[in-house]
C-alpha cells in the first residue's frame, strides 16, 4: 500500500489538547489497487493509533469503513469525526457536508474549521438498549473488579452498530481507580459477543460526566475516546430528561478527550442522537480538493 496517503489526526481533542490520534487513509489518492484487509489491520499498529478509517468515494456517498488490529468494526465514532475533519481540512472552505455510508446505512456528516481545529457532528444511528442478562452482568461487573451492588441497577446493553455494556459507578474517583482483569473482560465479552464495557459517572446537573471504554475482544485494551458509546449513553439517559451530555475520557491513558452527544425527541418512541467533538490533522500528504 502506498503509506504517504496516511494522516494522523487527533479527534475529540479538549480544550485543543489530547484526543485520540487515528490514521485516516483517502483511498481515492491511493496509487495501484486498493489495499487489502490484512494491510488494513496494519495500518493502525504501524502509525501507533487504536483505530484506522479507510475513506472513498462511491457516487454521491463517502463510504467509510474502520479497522483496529483485530479486525473489522461496523461503526466507529471517533473515527468519523476524524474522517469529516480531514475531508474539511482538504475540501479547503470554512465549512463541510458529506453523506456518509458506514456499516450499511446512510447518513449525513458536517464539519466546520475554526483556525487550526475542526468541529465534527453526525447522527450515529438509532441505539438500541435492552437490560443485560444475569449472566452478562455477573460476568462483566467480576472482571471490571466490581461487586453485585457497585454498579447499582441501572447497567444496559446498548447498541449502534454492535453492543456493548454500559456500566455506572458512583463517582468519578471509582472511574479512575479501575483496574479491569482484561483477560476476564475479553472472555466475557466474546462470549456474549459484546464489543466492551463502557463505565461512567454520574452526569453533574449540567451533563458533563467521565467515561471509560474498555475493548479487548477488538484488540484495544481502553479506548481514548468512544463516541459511539457515547450516543448509547446519550439515548440512555435522555429516558431519565438528561438531553445533553458532555463525557470526558483519555485521562487514564494521558491523553484527555471530550466527546459531546446531543438527545432530541422524535415522533417515535427512541430519540435522535448527534455526536460531536473537535479534532486536529497532524500529519497530511500534500493536498488536491476533493469533490
């Protein structure tokens, strides 16, 4: 594959600082044929990030499709927000729409440039959320090193794309001291076939809240930022009148995130969801505008 096409770019940035850095690779520039699957698991663990976005033009969409080391995922947040920055940064204006297609559905992506820094915002999707089994709870609370009651009642599965356990804890000071058995977590969740377990805070009145992701059965022991967790817990809590939250993530790993969710009521019974964080291109190739 023709590596230069790489770009690095850090996405869910807070305050300007940290995010999560993700390859980003603009297939159309690409020389020769399409990388295949394999290469594209490589890219992530040659360029030092969790995650890589593969990006190309199919008619009057953008199609993007995400790798980690272990393979193929369905969906990833934060490297949509990554992808809309970089197509922002090289479509040259001050602000950007795409249609997106992404794990086999449509939807619309926007990004706006402001100085050296881009706002990213799309509509993960619909989420689905459902009570976990006994089974899924007892086996997931033991291997995040939690007891019955710690994560009181209110842990959900929740889905966009794949699910994944969301799990509450009292306070941010208990977020920060988890110290998960990743082997445990891993075999909890392939056999459930769950991607990991998203443990939060409390929202302040205000929504701002602190997450962790853990991830091992894809390959990522914990996620800098998981936006798409983030719209899960978005739809979650929008149940209990929270409609906007503010989730701070990375600090564990030194590297601070912030990723919003936004809830808005639709006719139907589930809210919409919109995903939004601010991102930076760190390393691009030279640039041709795209279409």
């Amino acid at each position: 594959m023709n590596t230069p096409n790489v770009t690095v770019v850090r996405a869910c940035l807070r305050g300007g600082a940290g995010g999560s850095p993700t390859a980003v690779v603009l297939e159309d520039d690409a020389e020769g044929p399409p990388p295949g699957d394999d290469e594209r698991r490589r890219i992530p663990l040659t360029r030092g990030t969790s995650h890589a976005v593969y990006v190309r033009h199919a008619g009057d969409a953008t199609e993007l499709r995400f790798f980690t080391a272990a393979g193929e995922l369905p969906a990833c947040g934060h490297g949509t927000v990554a992808a809309l920055a970089l197509l922002a940064a090289r479509h040259g204006g001050g602000s950007y729409r795409a249609v997106l297609r992404a794990g086999g559905r449509v939807f619309t992506g926007r990004a706006e440039r402001a100085g050296e820094l881009f706002t990213a915002a799309f509509d993960p999707g619909p989420v689905s959320l459902r009570e976990p089994t006994a089974q899924e709870r007892a086996l997931v609370l033991a291997a995040l090193g939690l007891g019955p009651a710690e994560a009181g009642p209110d842990v959900r599965v929740a889905g966009v794309g794949r699910e994944r356990v969301l799990v509450p804890v009292p306070t941010r000071a208990a977020l920060a001291a988890l110290r998960p058995d990743l082997d445990r977590l891993k075999a909890a969740c392939d056999r459930f076939g769950l991607l990991g377990a998203y443990v939060h805070s409390p929202p302040s009145p205000q929504g701002a809240l602190a997450a962790r992701m853990f991830a091992p059965s894809i390959g990522v022991a914990e996620d800098l930022a998981n936006a798409n967790s983030t719209a899960c817990l978005a739809a979650h809590l929008a149940g209990r009148g929270v409609q906007r939250i503010a989730v701070d993530m990375g600090d564990a790993l030194d590297s601070p995130a912030t990723i919003t969710a936004t809830a808005t009521a639709t006719a139907g019974p589930d809210p919409r969801i919109q995903l939004g964080g601010t991102a930076r291109v760190l390393t691009e190739h030279p640039a041709r505008r795209l279409p």
